[in-house]
C-alpha cells in the first residue's frame, strides 16, 4: 500500500471499523507481552517468595527502559504520522531514523550505568537483603538487552503509527512467543534460576528487533537506515516533547512502584517483607496486563487520531476517541467484576504456596477492579491529546495516574491505614486521576469541535470566493 492510498483510507474509512482493523493486531500484541510478562512471575513464583519480589523490584527497571523507549518511540510515531497526514513524506523518513537512533543510543548509556551500579541500583529500586541476589541476577541480562529493547519499542511504534499495525504486531508476537518457550528450558531446564527468565526476556526482545527492523524494508514502510542522517538533532525535542507523556506516565510508574516496594517493606516489617512486595508485585503485573487491552485499542486509535488531526479531519478525531472509550469501558466493567469474585485463585495462580502472598494480593485486587472502568478514561485522553501534539495536556494526564496522585497517596495512606493503606493506595490514586483527567478530556473535545466549525466555515468562505 502507497503512503497516498494509506493516507486515503485514514481519513475516509468510518472510524468505527478503521479503529477497530488497527485496534486487534495492537490489542494481540499487547496481551501477548504481557503474558509472556506474567509466564517470568508464574515461573519465578515457583523458586521461592524472594525470587517472586526480586520480579516485582526489577519490574521497576524494566518500566524505565520502556519508559524511554515509549518516549522515542511514541514522540516519533506521533511527528512522523502527522507528517504523513501532511503528505510530506521525506521529512517523516529522517523522522522515524533520528528516533530509531536516538533511542538505541540511549540505550546503551542506560545499560552501561546499570551494570556499574547493579547492588546500588536494586536497593534503590526497593529490595531486601533476601531478595538482593535474586534481583542482581535478574537485573544484569535485562540491562544488557536495554538497547534492542528500547529500539524495537521504537520500532513497533513508528510502524504502527504509519498504518501497518499488523505486521507490527509479528515481530512482538514472535518475540514473546520465545521468551515463553524459552522460561521453563532456560530456568528449570539448565537449572539457570531467575536468571534464566532474565536470558529468556532479552532473547524474546532480541528476535522482536530483528524482525521489526526487517518490517521497516517491506510493506510500504519507512525504512530505517543510516544514510538518513540519523542524529537529526533539528528533531529531537520534538520527538522528546512529544514522548514525554509516555515518559511520564512509564517513569513515574516505575518511581511509583519502588516506592511501594520501600513502604511496602517498612510497613510489613523484616519477617513479611519479602510476601507484601511479592503479593502487590503479582497485583501490578495482573493488573498491567488487564489494563493492556485498554492501550493495545488505544494505540489502534491513536494513528487514526494523528492522521486525522493532521488532515484536519477533527470531528473524526472525536468520533474515534468515544468509539473507543464505549468499547473499552463495556470490556473493563466486565473484567473488573470477573477478577473482584475470582481474586484470591488468580493471585495463588502465582504463589499458592504462601498464604500471606494470597490475602494480601487478593485485597489489593479487588480494590483496583473497582477502578479499571474509570482507569479507561484516563489512558485514552492521555493518548487523544498525545496523539493530537497537546504534549503538556497528555503529560499532566499520564503523570497524574502514575505519580503525581499516587505518590502523595502511598505516603499518606500507610500512615494511618497500616498494610491496608497500601492495598488500596493504587485505587484512590486512579479515582483522583479519573477526576482530573475527565475535566481535560471534555475540555479538549469541546476545542476539537470549535476548530471543526472553523475549518468548515474557512471551506465555505473559500467556495463563496470562487463563485464570485
């Protein structure tokens, strides 16, 4: 398909069934990550409760490798995609290879400080003393993969951003479908423990670069190559300021979670420690991967969103952005009322042989199912106004669910609810965020419709012009 016949049926197609063919590859890819996500905790549960935490600790680190790569990798989606909606099509290739680069760069700084910094960088992140040789050992295979791991985040992005949101979605798949069969060989089989589920993850990341850097030469898509100047320096902030709520939301969700981690441990106390961070790690992973389906449909949405904003085509923006939300929000209230009744069976899914872990990640669970159907809210008006270049709007949003509510609640709510304050510091966080978010996101939407009558009235004032 020509970038002419893309453009074409971005902007005509009804939104319901263009979102909807956009939407199913990104929600697949999603669910599969993230269940290649949860296979690492099934496996890892099965060594011992330390191992189990020292997931939950790492998991930090992981959300900020992907934190960056999101940064890249959606702020170049977002510019080239309107770049395209613009038909100018050279400036949205040197786009999508300064942030290829950008990211792979970066990458490799990260992996490096890491690995100088692995004892200094798990304590940090939130660990024990039990779970500290679990983590190092986690941790060094995930630091040497943060480059390919970041780059193919980007690559995923820039990919889907044009369109091609199907053959994206191949390469994460076959990524994730390694990393699966690669756990129970690598850490049972050769008797590599966690680290095991570590080589298995970054192998699984591996093969999803190589192939998405295959995509790029096929398919229409923009290829990625050196000779396009790669460091465009010209483009950086705005690759930056436009990832930066993708950033935000992934960063201060990995600063988030090892806060839990460093309250969750001093609240517990030494003896439970390790059962609390594992049992709220399991609770962030599940509800990671729930919530997974709500960004998969709103990454479908978000090249529609683009396209359109730059064809100014607004009201078709709006039309998209409430297809979705009806969609996802019908999804969420079921899911939520599945896992509130089920919540002790999926956690012992994960750690059956602990009861502290079971009790204290079933209350957790159930209170965050409460709050899935508004959470939907808030990720997709993030991503409208990210998709839509609103680059401060978006980044308050993210920041909100993230951190700037939850960090305030996990410092206040423990000091007088004790554990239980913990348990539900994520929902009460998602409740304030779901407040501030909708305010923003009908804001917006009324702004979009003001531009659409001014863009009508231009066009009519524009033939009245030419009949005289």
């Amino acid at each position: 398909m020509t970038q002419e016949e893309k453009f074409t049926k971005m902007t005509t197609e009804p939104v319901q069934s263009l979102v909807g063919k956009l939407a199913v590859p990104t929600i697949l890819s999603m669910l599969v990550t993230s269940f290649y996500n949860m296979v690492d905790t099934y496996f890892v549960g099965k060594i011992n409760t330390s191992a189990s935490g020292a997931v939950g600790v790492v998991f930090s680190l992981m959300a900020i490798i992907q934190a960056f790569g999101f940064m890249f990798g959606h702020g170049s989606g977002n510019f080239l995609a309107r770049k395209l909606g613009e038909q100018k099509q050279e400036e949205a290739e040197r786009i999508a290879n300064a942030g290829f680069v950008f990211a792979f760069s970066f990458g490799i700084i990260l992996a490096v400080t890491g690995l100088l910094n692995l004892d200094r960088l798990a304590y940090l992140l939130g660990s024990t003393d039990t779970i500290l040789p679990y983590a190092r050992s986690y941790m060094g295979p995930i630091l040497v993969g943060a480059p390919w791991m970041m780059a193919s985040i980007v690559l995923n992005n820039e990919i889907r951003y044009q369109g091609n949101a199907k053959t994206a979605m191949f390469g994460i798949m076959a990524g994730a479908v390694i990393n699966i069969a690669l756990d129970p060989i690598l850490i049972f089989g050769f008797n590599l423990g966690i680290m095991g589920a570590a080589i298995a993850t970054i192998s699984g990341q591996l093969i999803s670069f190589i192939i998405l850097l295959f995509t790029t030469r096929r398919a229409g898509n923009i290829r990625i190559t050196l000779k396009k100047n790669p460091f465009a320096f010209e483009y950086l902030w705005e690759i930056v300021s436009g990832g930066l709520p993708s950033l935000f939301r992934q960063g201060l969700a990995s600063i988030s979670a090892i806060m839990l981690n460093v309250v969750a441990k001093r609240v517990a106390g030494p003896v439970n420690a390790d059962a609390v961070i594992a049992g709220m790690s399991i609770v962030g992973k599940i509800s990671m991967s729930l919530n997974s389906t709500v960004i998969g449909f709103g990454q479908g949405f978000q090249p529609v969103c683009s396209f359109n904003y730059g064809a100014a085509k607004y009201r078709r923006v709006k039309d998209a952005f409430l297809f979705s939300v009806k969609v996802c929000a019908g999804l969420m209230l079921v899911v939520g009322a599945i896992c509130f009744i089920f919540a002790p069976y999926i956690v012992a899914l994960f750690r059956k042989e602990d009861a502290m872990v079971i009790e204290v990640g079933s209350f957790a669970l159930r209170a965050q199912c409460v709050t899935y159907v508004f959470g939907v809210w808030i990720i997709l008006t993030n991503m409208l106004l990210q998709a839509s270049g609103r680059a401060f709007g978006a980044t308050v949003i993210s920041s909100c669910r993230s951190g700037l509510c939850f960090i305030p609640v996990i410092m206040i709510l423990p000091v007088f609810f004790g554990l239980t304050g913990v348990q539900i510091s994520q929902a009460v966080a998602d409740m304030i965020a779901f407040c501030i978010s909708l305010f923003g996101g009908l804001y917006f939407l009324n702004k979009l419709m003001k531009m659409e009558e001014q863009n009508n009235q231009n066009q009519l004032d524009g033939a009245n012009e030419k009949e005289v």
